[in-house]
C-alpha cells in the first residue's frame, strides 16, 4: 500500500527535465522512491511513502493481460484487499507480492471502471491502457484523496497536488473572477470539482473519468443516496457499533508501527480504545499550546479545555503519549509552508498547528489514525442542532457574506455579485441532496445538512489533514471516512441521531463499555487553539505592516480600507467555522497575500 503522489501529461511534450520538476514537486508526499513511465502520448510519474510490500509495490505497476498492458499509478489504501485478492485468484489471477497496488491492478483488468465500485478504500489512481491509448482516472467515494487535472494545450495534465500541474512550463499560475470569489466569499472553502486556479479542476470524490481521442468523460458512481431505514433503534445502535468498530480495525494494516491523534474528544478517543485494545504501547499524540492554561476561556463552541480528559484517555488505555505544545511564533512561522502544502489559503492556524504536529508525530510513526468526519455523518457540528443557525439559508458554517463582501476590492464588488454567487452554490448542493419523497420538514433539513457538510466543510478538514499530514511523508488514515459508515447513516433518522438530545447522541449509545463516562458524554469541543494574546499580536502586526505596503498583492483582492476597519472590530460571525475568529482570518489575510505573491498568480 503506498501513500504518495502520482502524475501524468497526455499529448503534451514530455521533456525530462520536466518530469524531473514534476517529481521533485512530489517528493514531500512519497520520500521514499520514484518511479517514471513513458509510452506513446503517455507519462506517468509516482514518487512514493513505503508502509506495505516496500519491494512489491513499486510503480508505475505494469501488468500484461487479456492482449492489454495496463500500466498503473496509485496513491491510496484499500481496506478490503484481502477479500479482493482471494475473488480475484478464483478468477485465476497471480500475484507476485501483497500489496493493495497490485490488487487494484488486477481489478481494473478484470473488471474495468465497475472495480472502484468493489473497493473499500481510499484513493486517487490512474491506469493507462496502452494498445487502446486510453486514460482511466478515479477517485474514493468520500474523496480521502486528492486528484487534480488540466485540459491544457490539446493535451491532458493530472496530479495528486496542484503544484505539480503547475511545475508544467507552459502552465500559468491564474485567478479569474470566480477563482477570487471563492477566496473571498468562500475560503478556505472551493466548489466541489474546483481547483480555484483558472483551468485547473479536481476529480470530485465518488467519480472516475476516461480520457481518450483528446476528450475527457466524468461519470459519478456514488453518491449519498437516501433510503428507508426500517432497524429499530437498538438494531441501529448495533449496526453503528459493528461498522465504526470494523473500520477501525481494518484501518490499522500497516507493515509498520502506527499511531493515533487523541484529542480528548469523543472520535479520537474512539478510535484509540479500538486501536489500543489490537496494539499493546500503542503511541498517541496530542497538541497544546503554550500557557493556554492561562488564557483559555471556555465559550459556546469551546465549553472545556482538552488536557485533563486526554491525561484520562492515556491513562485508562495505558498509551505511549506524546504532546506537541507550540509557541505563538512557531504558528506564526509555519504559515508559509501551510500555504505551501495546500497550495490555497487554508484555515490559518489551524492549518500551521496541524503542520507543526504531524512534524513531531512523523518522528515516530509513519501511520496515524484520526477523528475526521464522524461531526459531518452523525452530527456533531453546533449549526445541526441550533435552529437559529440549522433554518437560515446559507452555509451554516459561513453566515457572514455580507462583511465578506465589505472586504472585497471595489472593482470586484462591481463585477460580482457577491450574495447572488455564494446563494447560487449553496442551492446547488441543495438541489443535488438525494431525499426520500414525504420526508418531515426537519429530516428533510438535516440531510440538507448533511450534504452541505459531506460536500464543502468535510472536504474543506480532509484538505487539511491530507496535505498538512503528506508534507511530512505521514500517512493519516480516517476511519470514520468508511462510505459504509456514511451510507448507513445518511439514512438514519435524525431522532435516532440525536439520542437523548446529544450531539452523536447514537454514536455515544453505541460505544458504550470503550470510554471512561467523562470521556463518552463529554460534551463536543472542537480542535484546539491557541488564546495566547501574542498570537493575535503577531498577526495582527504583519497585517499592518501589510497595510504600509503600497504593493502588497493582498489589496489586488482585498480593499486596503475595509481591512483596516476590520483591525477596528471583529464582526458577529465568524470567518469560517467556530474557529476562524478575528486572529485566524488575519492570518488568513497573511495567506492570501503569501500566495499570490509566491505562486506569481495573475488575475486574469
């Protein structure tokens, strides 16, 4: 099983020392070895982080079958290799080692685009079919991981990042007007299927494509649909404990050591009592914050600080615990790189904790497991269960366009209409949400909620993880991202949902007898982050030098006079989220004018 990156240029000029450029764009995802193939039209180039069948699972894999050569490039992980290869056998497959990658190989000769509809996994792949001169690219159903592409010059460019399409020579680093407008009004949220750089797309989660005769196809194969749930409520509580428990243990095949993040929280806790009842002196690891002892102050989103129930989970699990405590100027010192890895504006300091953090995990362990998405599937989040916030068209987690628009440059606010763009993509996901014919208003809502977070917040948090962690060559897995798990409960009525009126309200009552009570009904408290008053300082200083610059790339974007007025006065809502206050779009601010300035962009 590799985690990696992969790419490939189709009908374009190939030279090598482009793909060298293109590889060493790679290199943080996969450290460990490369690997080119050239054929025809054809290169396809994978740089790769070694955890299983480090001799075995080298690539470009090429396999000759049925009068095909199929040459594949994968960065991934399935999770029901085992049950694959034993089919795959009966059929009179052979195997030369036992990695997932020759799984998925031998699957897509046997049973073409249909086999990602047989994998239980994560993944973004490419396999070209040489004699028919015919390109097949695919994504996981949740969208784990990231596959962007470009129709450029007659010819095709893919890639696990957008840095290594941009690595291409003849490819311009460009923002167009709606490019800018997600920036502004949605960020660090994109449109599903954007890559926000004029021309540059993404591979939505659950779809796979063909490129062939200089025309790519997209088909959707999965998507949430709704169904009728006739389990009773004890039944379902089984059902949620079976299919969490086995994702998690699936999750932890590793031919090396892994880990576990453990926030104190109840997804993390969860799946470290899962991974620390298989794996004895299992290593978890933490985040804090310099003196946030100090200066925490418990609010609505974040009623409690996390250490004392993180010291309980390491005890009762007898875990090897570890603790990244970071300073208000190493946050400040990672915005770059964070920017540089996600190739976007991201979430500011959430993005530069996250950075710092796999760093020191990545000093352990290659593999971590983490809670990611079990607040989008059960509903966890504040906005599902506040009828204030649940009611209001708009995104839940962004009820502030009208202060984003004060902030837009002039010459923007006149070319778009900043409310009429934000509400036409909010209806969009709306419009798209699969809901049973006859549902209650409040059903019908909340799997409205769910869509609008399957589809922007939760992609916006895998983004995070994905490149925060891979920038680091750390592999980080996210069982509660099983489509198992979130085709089951999409379908679960929001009473059984919301048990006892808790938030995850079914999935505290399923794992009962794993956690300490503290832990099991603690109530939600989201990722940590720093109240340290020098943070804000920091920032709030390379805003204002920001402002002196009569160059800085910011104000191409933003109006020079709107942000000052914004040092004056925090508004109502927040950025983004229940994280995004005043100190992290200031540094968001910081991003947005790195990246312009770093990636040469153009507005166009």
């Amino acid at each position: 099983m590799p985690m990696c990156a992969i790419a490939g240029i189709l009908g374009l000029p190939m030279r090598v020392e482009t793909m060298k450029k293109m590889l060493r764009s790679m290199e943080r995802r996969g450290p460990d070895a490369n690997g080119i193939y050239t054929g025809g039209d054809c290169a396809l180039l994978h740089t790769r982080l070694a955890i299983i069948d480090p001799v075995g699972g080298k690539q470009p894999m090429i396999l000759e079958r049925a009068g095909e050569r199929y040459i594949l490039v994968y960065n991934g992980e399935l999770y029901n290799t085992a049950e694959l290869r034993r089919e795959l056998e009966s059929l009179n497959h052979s195997f030369e080692g036992h990695s997932d990658t020759e799984v998925v190989l031998h699957a897509y000769a046997q049973w073409g685009e249909a086999c990602v509809e047989r994998f239980n996994g994560i993944f973004a792949m490419a396999v070209w079919e040489e004699r028919k001169k015919r390109l097949f690219l695919a994504r996981d159903r949740i969208g784990v991981k990231p596959l962007f592409y470009k129709l450029h010059d007659d010819g095709l460019i893919f890639g696990s990042e957008i840095k290594t399409i941009l690595a291409y020579p003849t490819v311009r680093a460009e923002l167009d007007a709606e490019g800018a407008a997600q920036v502004l009004l949605l960020g660090p949220g994109r449109i599903p299927g954007s890559g926000v750089f004029r021309g540059i797309h993404e591979l939505e989660p659950g779809c796979r494509a063909h490129y062939e005769n200089g025309r790519l196809t997209i088909q959707r194969y999965w998507a949430l649909r709704d169904r009728e749930h006739t389990e009773d409520f004890n039944t379902t509580v089984e059902h949620t404990r079976y299919l969490v428990i086995d994702a998690i243990r699936r999750q932890m095949v590793s031919d090396v050591p892994i880990g576990c993040f453990l926030s104190g929280g109840l997804d993390s806790s969860i799946i470290s009592a899962v991974c620390a009842g298989e794996q004895a002196g299992l290593d978890t690891f933490s985040v804090d914050y310099q003196d946030n002892d100090r200066y925490f102050v418990a609010g609505k989103f974040q009623p409690n600080a996390d250490g004392e129930y993180i010291r309980l989970m390491a005890d009762t699990l007898q875990t090897q615990h570890h603790w990244t405590v970071l300073r208000p100027e190493e946050l400040v010192a990672c915005l770059e790189d964070a920017t540089l890895a996600r190739d976007l504006p991201g979430m500011a300091d959430v993005d530069f904790s996250l950075l710092a953090f796999c760093g020191d995990i990545r000093r352990h362990v290659k593999v971590a497991l983490s809670g990611e998405c079990a607040d989008e599937i059960f509903g966890g989040y504040p906005w599902y269960r506040d009828p204030a916030v649940r009611d209001t068209d708009g995104f839940p987690w962004a009820q502030n366009t009208s202060s984003r628009i004060r902030l837009m440059h002039p010459q923007l606010r006149e070319q778009l209409d900043g409310t009429a763009f934000v509400r036409q993509q909010y209806q969009m996901t709306l419009d798209q949400s699969d809901i049973l014919p006859g549902a209650a208003p409040l059903e019908k809502r909340m799997k409205e909620m769910v869509n609008l977070n399957f589809r922007w917040f939760m992609q916006t948090l895998l983004d995070r993880k994905d490149r925060m962690s891979m920038y680091h060559g750390l592999e980080v897995r996210v069982p509660f991202c099983d489509y198992r798990i979130a085709e089951y409960l999409y379908g679960v009525p929001w009473e059984m949902k919301d048990h006892q009126g808790r938030e995850k309200g079914l999935l505290r009552r399923a794992v009962e007898g794993l956690l300490p009570e503290q832990v099991l009904y603690r109530k939600k408290s989201p990722y940590p982050k720093t109240h340290h008053p020098e943070y804000t300082s920091l920032v709030r200083v390379a805003v204002e030098r920001l402002l002196e610059h009569p160059d800085a790339p910011l104000f191409t974007l933003f109006d020079r006079q709107a942000v000052q007025a914004y040092l004056k006065g925090e508004p109502v809502w927040p950025w983004y989220g229940q994280l995004m206050t005043m100190p992290q779009t200031l540094a968001y601010l910081l991003q947005v004018n790195f990246w312009l300035e770093n990636y040469k962009i153009c507005l166009v």
